[in-house]
C-alpha cells in the first residue's frame, strides 16, 4: 500500500466513521447514547420488585416476570452471570442472580438455579465476594444484604454498616472514615438499617445510637433522592436502596415509593434494566471533542454548523450546576455524566464539558460572557477539587480511603488537558487564576510522575478490560496520560517518552491494541492509542498498523462494537454503544490530518 493510498483511505474512513457518529445525534441535537444491559442491575431490581409485590405495594408481577425471563435467558455457558451481555461470569452478578431466581421465580427456572449454584460453590460463595472488594464495603455489603433478603445467606455473614455517620456533618464526612465511597450514602443509610434491624448490635451504646439515628438519617436519605427517585440515575443503587427499606419495614416511606417508581420506569422493552439511564452529557462532550480535530490543513471551519454548535453549547451550559450539589456538597461549577436529576458533577464530565465548550468554538471567535463566567466557574470548581497529593479525585476531595475515592491518573490527565486549554483559548484571564491554574497544572504533572509504573504505564480508575488478569487497563490510563502530557508541554520529558515506548511495545501483531499485548484488540482501546501516539516522532509504524485495524472494520460497520471497558460503582462492568465509534472518530481525523505532516 503507498502512502498516498494508505493517506486517502484514512480520510475516507475518517469521513464516513464521522457520519456515522452525526447521525447518532438525537432530535435536540446532541447524543444520547444507549448503555448496556444488565443482569446485575436487572437482578436488583426485580429482587426490589418482588418484595414490593410481598407487601402488595404495587401490582409488578409482569415486570418480575420478564426480567427473571431474561436473566434465565442469558446465562453463560459456565453457569454463571457477567454484567453485561458481553461480559465474563463473576461471583457478584452469579450470587444476586441466583438469589432472585430463588426468591421469584417460584421454582420456574431449576436448571439455571442449579447450575449457577454449582458456579458459586466453586467460585468460593460469600468468601470470593468479601475477598473481591476487601476493606471497600460499597459493594459487596449489598450484595450480601440482597442474597440474605432472598434467603441464600445467613444474615450474620453480612458485614453490619455504621448508617449513624450519616448523621454527621457532611464536612466531616472524611474525618469519620466511611466504610463506603461517597457516592454510596443512600445505600449506606438504607442498607445500614435493615441490617442493624436483622442483626442488632452486642454494644448497648452502639444500639441506642443507632435507633435514635434511625429517623434523623431517612430524613437525609429524603432530601438527597432525586426528584424522580433514581440514586445517580442508577438502577443497582436505587434498587438496594429500596428492597433495603421495604425489609426494614419503611414500605410507606416516600423514597421507597419514588424508588420502585424509578425502577418502573426503568425497564427496557426485552425486560431488562440497563446499569444507568444514560450518559448524555459524556457522550456528547465526547463526540464533540472527537469531531473538533479537522480532517486536513485545508479544511475550513468546523464539521458542526454555526447553529448545530449554538444549540449544543447552549445545553451543555445549562447542565452545569450554579448551586452546592445536595448530595455530595459538591461546590457550584461542575458537571456530571447526564442531564438528568441523579447526576453528581465529577472530575472527567467537568473537564470534558470545558474541552467540549472551547471546541465549539473556532479559533476566530470570541466567547461570550456567559461561556466565560462557565469556564471559568468549573476551573475554580476543578482546582478546588484538587487533592493534597496533586492529583484529582472523582467527587470529594480528601476522602481516599477507598479506591474509588482515591486521586487518578485518568481523571487527572483529563482535568489537565481542560485547563490547559482554558488558558491557551481564553487569554484575558486574571493574573490570579491563571497563576492559581499553573500551580495546579504543575501539581498534577508531578502526581502522574509519581504514579508512572515501572513499565512507564499508568493505571485508570473508571476503565478496565475483563481480559486482563488483573481486570485493569494500562492502555486506557497511559493513552490519557500521555495525551495530557503532549498538549500540556510536557512531551518531551523522560516519564512521556517512557509511556510511548510502553504504548508501541503492547501493540497487537495484528495492529490493534487491547489493556496489554497478546489480549483481544477493540476499537475503543485501539483508538485511544492512536490518538496518543497522533503528532509524536517515531510512531509512524504503530499509527500506521493501527489505523489499518480500524479501517478494515468501516465497511461492515465493526466500528461500531462496543466492549465491556467500562468500570462502574466498584468492578461492575458495562459499555456505552457509541464509546467506540467516539474514540475511532477522534483517532482517524487525527492520523488523518497529522500524516501528511509526518
């Protein structure tokens, strides 16, 4: 293949990988997406379902029905569950599966029910899920609290949670070292009491505190739902929370009734629930920095119309958050994944809705007042997030006790890249924010330097690949952090040198690149590196091998399989349908424009 050819199939499958992507965009505009199906989040809720049905709350035997119908129906030949459809078993999905299928099915399904518990015996049962998550009881409490509700546990092996400290100061939140990350305060409320109501306490003063903080911490649990019920739009969380209150017995409760609402309305038309309701605002943030990067040095203005960018830069302005979040405290100025009532601000929707905003805009216009009083609210609300140790957390900072809590690389990388580009785009900035902004830059470039691993890989938070052993993604958090410390100039300097070198030596003989060599390549995790490796000396092989793989997958539209890459809500999987046609979009009309400068 010449270079002229090779350079003209890139633009082409540039182009059509870019029309495929416009034509996702729903009928404001923007793109909505469709995230995975899940037999995690379908199980919970029909477990939620069933005891609503048991204290006749509502009628729901059609929506039980289905959904354990469908979970029968996607059992994995080794008789376990994964999170997805795409997904490898887990001891999790497999114990909270097995368990509704007991407790619902009413004996319709014992072929499946035998051979899952044939799974989990030899997974290990209770120990394999405590061993899984460790000192992070986010998860598996609930787990257990589902199996125990459904009867395949005993309730003495489910570890107690101290619902109390709800009752502090939310300030002080970090200071009383919760047992759960921050954004599991309804479950450690709600889970909290229905153990302590089936377990007690051997502690007199334990027990008194905790019945005088009963009330006083469903009145919190109260004023942080939702309006329409959904705990960060999530079925799983807002489905433990409710068949934790209904086995406490708060079957009246008003957030238990919001609750199954919520999970009513959830429901997909094959009887299954998705892992959340959407992602909107991070797949649109998303698709329009990956449409941002021109196709050549000729191509003028940009691929979205003057209005299409008006519309979409006037929604995404109204999703940021002007008042302190409820939930987490959160300052003003951030945003979170969705548009919808159950998003939380965090540290990668705020930074890619930053890029998203000055991407909109072309390099001869200028910013209007209120694109600039957004920026620069969420660059104050991103430096305030900043860690002690430089790097930046998800949603509160200085909790860290916990690993998703924890500073990351990938949310660092991403919060670098915002502000950098806020500085270069929006130059009349005060003296005392952009002084305030290049302190944090250089903090954070000095935190990624001491989490580099010996192989010159970094790890992300919120990624992984079911295929490694570890469950981790090396290539996800080194493509993040090695594009972060290109356009921050930061390329050329031995910690981004050492991250190319481990991004070109873990590429697929086939061209592909997967969390490691010698793993299935996707598309997303493929892309990601071609767009890292885009611009940098010596890569012309690696880009070349890469963007070959993609393009051999435009015609049949292979472009656009997704893979499970996507960590949520401590190791549950999932992936979002247009993740990799985002990600190829953003790699080829980079090795698109940059080849010919090679």
């Amino acid at each position: 293949m010449t270079e002229s050819t090779l350079t003209m199939n890139i633009s082409e499958a540039a182009s059509t990988a870019t029309d495929l992507l416009l034509q996702e965009r729903n009928a404001q505009g923007w793109w909505t997406g469709e995230l995975s199906t899940s037999a995690l989040s379908t199980a919970t809720a029909v477990m939620a379902l069933e005891l609503a049905r048991r204290e006749q709350l509502r009628p729901c035997e059609d929506l039980i029905a289905n959904g354990l119908r469908w979970l029968a129906e996607q059992q994995n030949e080794d008789g376990g569950w994964g999170d997805t459809i795409l997904s490898h078993s887990n001891i999790s999905t497999s114990m909270l599966v097995n368990a509704v299928l007991r407790a619902a099915g009413k004996d319709q399904y014992p072929d499946a029910v035998d051979t899952s518990q044939q799974y989990i015996d030899q997974q290990g049962g209770v120990d394999a899920v405590i061993r899984r998550y460790g000192s992070d009881h986010t998860f598996s409490v609930p787990i257990l609290t589902h199996c125990a509700l459904a009867g395949t546990v005993s309730w003495d092996r489910v570890m107690p949670l101290p619902f109390e400290l709800a009752c502090v100061p939310a300030r002080l939140y970090n200071a009383v070292r919760m047992p759960v990350v921050s954004y599991a305060l309804p479950a450690l409320i709600a889970i909290g009491q229905v153990i302590f109501q089936k377990q007690g306490h051997w502690n007199p003063l334990i027990r008194w505190i905790r019945r005088r903080s009963i009330r006083r911490s469903l009145q919190i649990l109260e004023a942080i739902q939702p309006e329409h019920g959904g705990f960060l739009e999530a079925t799983p969380l807002t489905s433990f929370v409710c068949m934790s209150l209904i086995g406490a017995g708060h079957t009246d409760y008003s957030v238990t009734q919001r609750c199954l609402d919520f999970i009513a309305a959830s429901v997909r038309e094959d009887g299954s629930w998705p892992i959340d309701t959407n992602l909107t605002t991070w797949v649109s943030t998303l698709s329009v920095n990956a449409l941002s990067q021109p196709l050549s040095v000729d191509e003028q203005g940009h691929v979205l119309s003057s209005d299409e960018r008006d519309t979409i830069r006037e929604w995404i302005v109204h999703q940021q958050y002007r008042e302190k979040h409820p939930y987490t405290q959160a300052a003003p100025g951030g945003w979170a994944w969705t548009d919808l009532p159950g998003g939380v601000p965090d540290a990668d929707d705020t930074p890619g809705a930053m890029l998203a905003l000055l991407n909109l805009r072309t390099a001869n216009e200028e910013f209007t007042p209120a694109e600039c009083s957004a920026l620069s609210a969420s660059a104050s609300w991103l430096l305030g997030l900043q860690n002690s140790d430089g790097g930046w957390p998800t949603f509160c900072r200085g909790w860290g006790t916990l690993p998703f809590d924890r500073s990351s690389c990938d949310l660092t990388a991403h919060t670098l890249r915002a502000l950098h580009q806020w500085m270069i785009r929006v130059p009349q900035l005060p003296a005392a924010e952009r002084h305030r902004a290049e302190a944090g830059i250089d903090r954070g470039v000095k935190f990624l330097e001491s989490r580099q691993a010996a192989d010159g890989s970094w790890l992300p938070l919120w990624f992984g690949n079911q295929w490694h052993e570890n469950e981790e993604n090396p290539l996800y958090g080194t493509a993040k952090v090695a594009l972060a410390l290109r356009e921050t100039g930061y390329g050329d300097t031995s910690m981004a040198h050492r991250a190319l070198r481990w991004l070109q030596d873990n590429q697929n003989e086939d061209g592909s690149w997967s969390a490691r060599r010698g793993l299935p390549g996707s598309v997303e995790e493929t892309s990601l590196a071609i767009d890292a490796l885009c611009g940098t000396p010596n890569t012309e092989n690696a880009i070349t091998n890469g963007t070959n793989w993609l393009v051999d997958r435009i015609p049949d539209e292979q472009i656009m399989d997704a893979s499970p890459i996507g960590f949520y809500f401590a190791k549950l999987w999932y992936f979002e349908r247009l993740y990799p046609i985002i990600f190829a979009v953003a790699a080829l009309r980079k090795a698109a424009f940059v080849r010919p400068q090679d």
